[in-house]
C-alpha cells in the first residue's frame, strides 16, 4: 500500500486538471489563502475563511458557505501529513468547527456515510511548457454514496480553479 493507493475496504476519488501553471503556481492555489478565497467550494458556494498553516503538523481551517442556497458556513480542518513543494500535499480532512476542532461530520450537515477522515493527497505533476496535471485523490470512504457528492463538489470546485491561471493571481 502507498499514498497512491487506498488501503483495502477503501473507496478512492480521483480528478484530474491539466493547469496552464507551472507546478509551483499551481501549488499556492491550495497553499496561498489569497487564491484558495477565490475558488474553494462548488458552484454557488464561496470560501469565507482560509487560515492556513501550511507545514507538516500543521492545520488550515478552510470554509464554505452560499447562504443564499440554505448553507451556513461549513468549516474543515486540513492536517498537513507530506508536505514537498511544489509537487506533493497531503492532509487529513476532517469537518470542524470554526477554531478547526474536529466535529462528527453528520453534525457538520455531511450525508451518512462521510468518515470522519479524509486522506487528501494532491499531486502537481510538471508537463512542460509551463503546464502542470494535478492530481487530487481522496480516501478513506468505505460506501460509494458519500463518493459521488464530494466528486459533484471536487469537480465543480476545480472547474472554479482552472480559470485562474488565466488571469493575474495578485
């Protein structure tokens, strides 16, 4: 078993974006509050909070909130596990309160079946010509249901991402 692989009874979630960012551009848009702001979360939702405390032991708390669609603001703690700059992040997500201690995620408004877990590992691999494929992967399901909701968000958060690397990031 390595990071790229789930241990057994786990289901896994992979997405993919080819970025037209070098792989160190590409990294500060989940290390860099300032970018994480402008696209964390799915269609709809915005990113309130981003504190982010990006070393091995340390905790981001990141949120997501629309409000206007009945979703208060939602707060996850990311505990960073592997940090290599800029090709690999790993963290444990875990949903959290507002000072990032851990909550049950049914209590955080999660479906059943979201663990209280979530092995994140992202991975920025360079493609030339200043283009970067990043690769996020995440563990630690165990049923398929709760999979396909984090894809819808992942995927519609990611959709936000790319066109970033089209404008000025500052």
């Amino acid at each position: 078993m390595t990071a790229e692989t789930p241990p057994p009874g786990e289901l896994e979630l992979v997405a993919v974006r080819d970025l037209p960012a070098a792989p160190a551009e590409a990294w500060r848009s989940w290390t860099d509050p300032e970018l994480l702001h402008r696209w964390w979360g799915p269609t709809g939702f915005t990113c309130p909070t981003a504190r982010m405390d990006v070393r091995v032991g340390g905790t981001s708390v990141v949120s997501m909130a629309a409000p206007e669609l009945g979703f208060p603001e939602m707060f996850s703690a990311w505990t960073y596990t592997l940090i290599v700059e800029p090709r690999r992040l790993e963290f444990e997500f875990r949903f959290s309160d507002a000072e990032g201690l851990p909550l049950d995620p049914q209590a955080a408004g999660a479906p059943p079946g979201v663990p209280a877990v979530v092995h994140h590992a992202i991975s920025f691999d360079e493609l030339g010509d200043g283009r970067t494929r990043m690769t996020v992967r995440e563990s630690g399901y165990t049923t398929p249901e709760p999979i396909e909701l984090s894809r819808q968000g992942l995927e519609q958060s990611l959709d936000k991402l790319v066109p970033l690397f089209g404008e000025d990031p500052r």
